[in-house]
C-alpha cells in the first residue's frame, strides 16, 4: 500500500499527522473526492483498520483516502508542556481537528470531501456536523458511535457505581484538580481525567448523538455491527437504527450482521451498505464536469 505521509497543524496550535492514498490516473471519477477517516479513543491513523480495506474500494472508485490522527490519539502525548490524548481531550475541541484536516484537503485542490468516524471518532462526525458543519462536506458516515448518555448509564446494570465515579470527577473538577487522572470503570475501564471523564459521561450529556441528530443536515450513514448488541453504548442504535431514517429523512443506517466494534472478517458487507449509500448520495448530487 503506497501512501503518502502528510502533516496540518491545528488553529490551537495542535500538530496532528496522517497518510494520504490518491486513486490512479485511470480510476473512475465517483461521487467524492475524498474521505478523511478519524479513528476513536486512543488510536492511531496506522493502527489496522477497516479503513484501510475499505480504502482499497474507495481508490478504485477514484477517491482519495486521508486516514488522520485527532488529538484523542494514544493515551497521552505532549506537545510542549500541554498533554494531548485520550486520557485529557475534550470532545469540542474536535472541531479543531476537523476544521485542520478540511483546510488541509481544500489546499491540496478536493472539493467534494466526506468525513467517516469510527467510535468516538463517530461521536465527533456527527457532533460536529451539528454545531458547525462546513460547506466542504459533501455527506459523512459514523461507524459504531457510542451513545454519550449519562442517563442512560445511571440506569443500567452497573449505574450505582457509574454515578459514583462522576460524582468522585465532578468533585476532583470542583476542587480544581480536574487534570488529575481518575481509573474508570464504567462504561468503559480506561484512564482519564477528571475533566474528560466528566466531559464525555457527566450529566450534561452534551455529546449524546441523539440530541445532535436532529441538527445535521447533510446526508448521513450510521452503522453498528449486531454483536454490539449487548453492550449499553450501542443497544439502542442496534435494535433503534432502523427508524432514524423515518424520523431524519438525511440519515441512514446499516446493521452489519456477524460484525464486532471493529467490523472484524465484516469489511466487505460494511462497504456493500457504504457504496450501496454512495450511490444514493451520487444520485442528489449535481453532475460535474
């Protein structure tokens, strides 16, 4: 796989890195110019993904593939003094990100961009679509979106201990030792501030993507694979996703049969409901020269 490794900078001053993949000169010109990819909590843009498959489709196609790093990548990383990563981002400042990786694409002459999340990379696509948007973006697609519901947490099998952990966080915030890391159990066991613990799960459920979805506007595909099932983050979209469309005629949705959160030896059929979509989308787009 020939990729070129590329660089933007984000207005907060946030170096962020990633690989470039351009369609060959004979490729069929498709609905898109380019997918940037975001990978979720604590990844990497070289981490082994789906993306990279599904990529593979994408050049023949003739769209380019920008796989990127978010400052949500690794656990912790500084730059300077300041601590990035996993265990200290706030979910807004995705927006950064986004908007970095949009200026990037703009410079090196794509004009009909899409934006693909996965995990809490999903979380951001559709938050951002929300509260932001850009006129760059073309559609976007949000694979496996974790629901960021406080209330939904406090009620399940182990809310007790969930609101516990967020009453520990909020008085570490209170106290203003919010950098202070705190280990979390639920609804994922993963080390984070007390900031970003109370941030991604508090009651503010700011990142809920239910309450954003209402808001985006451009056309949007959801997926989950059905062996998410059983786990409280993405019941709901599993058993729920089928009537988005009934209710935001612009979303989409695809439960991917057999498929993990990783869409593990299911690649082909997450890309058979992304084209079947593309095609969709191609169909409402204006024809270009």
């Amino acid at each position: 796989m020939q990729v070129e490794l590329v660089h933007t900078t984000t207005s907060d001053q946030v170096p962020l890195d990633g690989y470039l993949r351009l369609p060959s000169s004979q490729a069929p010109r498709g609905p898109l110019d380019l997918v940037i990819c975001h990978h979720g909590v604590g990844a990497k843009f070289y981490n082994p993904s789906f993306f990279d498959v599904v990529g593979d489709a994408l050049l023949d196609r003739g769209c380019a593939v920008l796989r990127v790093n978010n400052r949500g990548h690794d656990d912790v990383f500084l730059v300077g003094e300041r601590p990035f990563g996993a265990a200290y981002e706030i979910v807004d400042d995705c927006r950064h990100d986004i908007t970095a990786w949009l200026d990037f694409a703009q410079a090196r002459g794509f004009a009909r961009v899409a934006l693909w999340g996965h995990s809490l990379g999903a979380v951001k696509t559709i938050y951002f679509l929300s509260v932001q948007d850009d006129a760059r973006i073309v559609c976007a697609a949000a694979s496996s979106p974790p629901r960021f519901s406080y209330a939904m947490y406090a009620s399940a099998h182990d809310g007790q201990r969930f609101q516990s952990a967020i009453q520990r966080a909020q008085d570490l915030v209170n106290s203003d030792s919010g950098l202070d890391l705190v280990e979390a159990e639920v609804p994922v066991r993963r080390r984070f501030t007390a900031r970003t613990y109370l941030d991604k799960y508090g009651p503010d459920a700011r990142y809920d993507y239910l309450s954003h979805l209402p808001n985006v506007r451009k056309p949007l595909l959801l997926t989950v694979g059905s062996l998410e099932a059983n786990n409280v983050s993405f019941e709901g979209l599993v058993h729920d996703g089928h009537t988005f469309n009934g209710r935001w005629p612009n979303v989409n949705f695809g439960l991917i049969d057999g498929a993990d959160h990783a869409y593990t030896n299911r690649t082909d059929e997450l890309w058979t409901a992304l084209a079947s979509w593309l095609d969709g989308v191609r169909s409402q787009q204006p024809v270009h020269p």
